[in-house]
C-alpha cells in the first residue's frame, strides 16, 4: 500500500515536471505584457516600448506595453508579483523599486529579493553633477573643498525624499565628509531651474535635461556618478577619480514573478540581451541618456543585491524618510 502511494506521488511530480518543460518549450504562445510603474511618455516607458517593439519579431508574440503607476512604482510591483509565475507579465523595474523605496517604505506587500525572479538589466542611467555657470567651483576637488571651508553653506537639489538626487547627494557628503543642505523639489524642472539660477549649489540630474544648458554655458558639468566614465559625455570625468569608490546610477531592468520556469526566463534574457547590443539600439537608448547594458539573471541578481544593501545601510546611516 505504501509502495503504491510512493508510486503514485512519483509519478505526479513526473508529470508536473514533463508539463513545466512543455510550458517553456512552447512559450509564447499568446502575448507578453511588460508592466510599466509610471505613466506613459516618460524615459521608463519610452525604454520598455523600444525593448517591446524589438522582441515581438523573436518571440514570435506581440509584447504589449502596460503603464501602472502610482505610489512611488509599487503600486506596479506589487501587480506583478502576485502575477502568475509563466512569464507572460514582466516589470521594467528600477533602482527605486527595488533597492530604495523598501527602505524607506514600511507595509509594502512584496518583496524584492523574494518576489521576483531577475531576467536582463536594460540600462544604466549615470548622473551628472552639474552647478551653476557661476558657482566658484570648477571641478569635484575644489567643490569638497570649498565644501569643507564652509560646513554647511552649500545646497542640493533633488527631486525629493529617496530620489535618485537626494541619494547621491547623501553618498557623496558620506564620502567626503562634506555637510550640504538638501532641498527637495517636486520635480526635476523646477530644480533646474533653480540650479541654473544659482538659487541651489549643486544637483545629480541625467543627462537629456543639461544638454541644452551645458551647450549654453549655463552650466557647468564637474563629474559622472558611475565608477568610469560615461560615452554620454567622455570628456566628464568620474566623481570616483576625486572620491575613490564613488558610484552610484539609476538603472532598468526586467524582472518576472518567483517561481517562473529558468527556461523561460533563458529565452527572454537571450532575446533581449541581442537586442540591447543592436547599435541602432544602444543608440536611441543613448538619446534618453541611457547606456545599454544586457547582463543576464545571474549578474542582475548581484546587482540587486548589492545596491539593496547598499542603499539599506545608507538610508539608515542618513535618517532618510519618504515624503
């Protein structure tokens, strides 16, 4: 009797096994949704629906945009991870929603580590840290300096509690030692505006919003957030060659619900790791100040965690709060 039920739950996990595999082996076959956590015409959107356009064709299935946003992304993230694990509903995730905003959020109900399965980091998004024409500092070094000389006298601008901006400021005073002044705004135009008016010292802001101004002579460009520098702007030299170990950048990436099959997910990081090496599109990833990346679910997954811990460790040092 016992033999027999062995036989019998053998034999079911056999099959769930066998069914998993045909599942994977014929997928797609209906279409891909990739979950966007803003709304449509940003740069997230913008880059999801170039990567949706291009894996049609391979994936033999159309992949059709959604834009979910509300509540900082999560309202997105939460939609996806409680997805049925098939890979037919994927989220263009970014350093926020994954990394930052669970540090700074409590109640969230899902987990970044625990909920979703990595697939392809997309892009990187370096900063810039940019003053006004007239700020007295010209580069990184003397811009601590003159930080240092007068504790406390020097502002930056963000886009508000936990953005990009304000992390990087904070990462930057915890690196050097520096005090400055955070003044969070609603947006990134309005700070902008003021940085280019020289009512604020300094802010990390990407790319496509300076060009015009940098063109101008409005502003000034002292250094890129990434660890080297950046194609985007190759004469910019890195922050970390003033502040070793400096790094810091948004980024993009796909990610599936827990649980999908490791076939699929192989399928759909292979898909899109070739799109992202297609110059035409690493190029028009380049006009949304983007650098195309492509690394797969292992490197992805070390990344995620690592920035996790990172951002954890600063947010906690820092006393940082949502609004």
């Amino acid at each position: 009797m016992i033999h027999g039920l062995l036989v019998r739950i053998a034999l079911a996990m056999s099959l769930a096994v066998l069914a998993v595999g045909a599942a994977a082996a014929t997928y797609p076959d209906r279409p891909v949704r990739i979950i966007v956590p803003y709304a449509a015409g940003g740069g997230t959107d913008i880059i999801a629906r170039i990567l949706a356009e291009r894996m049609a064709g391979p994936l033999g299935q159309s992949v059709v945009v959604e834009n979910k946003p509300g509540a900082t992304g999560t309202i997105a993230a939460e939609y996806v991870a409680k997805s049925p694990a098939d890979g037919y509903t994927l989220l263009m995730a970014n350093t926020s929603v994954l990394t930052v905003t669970p540090h700074l959020r409590e109640g969230l109900r899902y987990s970044p580590l625990a909920d979703f399965e990595p697939v392809t980091l997309v892009v990187h998004q370096p900063f810039f840290l940019v003053t006004a024409a007239e700020f007295p500092a010209s580069n990184v070094r003397e811009l601590i300096a003159l930080a240092k000389a007068k504790p406390g006298s020097l502002t930056y601008a963000s886009f508000g509690p936990g953005s990009p901006p304000h992390i990087g400021g904070e990462l930057l005073a915890s690196a050097t030692g520096i005090e400055m002044v955070h003044v969070p705004y609603k947006g990134g135009a309005p700070a902008l505006v003021d940085l280019v008016g020289n009512r604020v010292s300094m802010m990390f802001v990407d790319a496509p919003p300076i060009v015009q101004h940098v063109a101008s002579g409005k502003v000034k460009v002292l250094g890129v957030s990434t660890s080297s520098r950046t194609s985007l702007m190759p004469d910019v030299p890195a922050v970390a060659e003033t502040v070793p170990g400096f790094s810091f950048s948004a980024w993009f990436g796909l990610v599936v619900p827990k649980g999908t099959p490791h076939d699929v997910i192989a399928r759909l990081s292979s898909v899109v790791t070739k799109i992202l090496a297609d110059e035409d599109v690493r190029k028009r990833m380049a006009a949304l100040g983007s650098d195309a990346a492509g690394e797969g679910p292992e490197a992805f997954a070390r990344l995620i965690a690592s920035e996790s811990e990172k951002w954890k460790s600063l947010i906690k040092a820092k006393g940082i709060k949502a609004d």
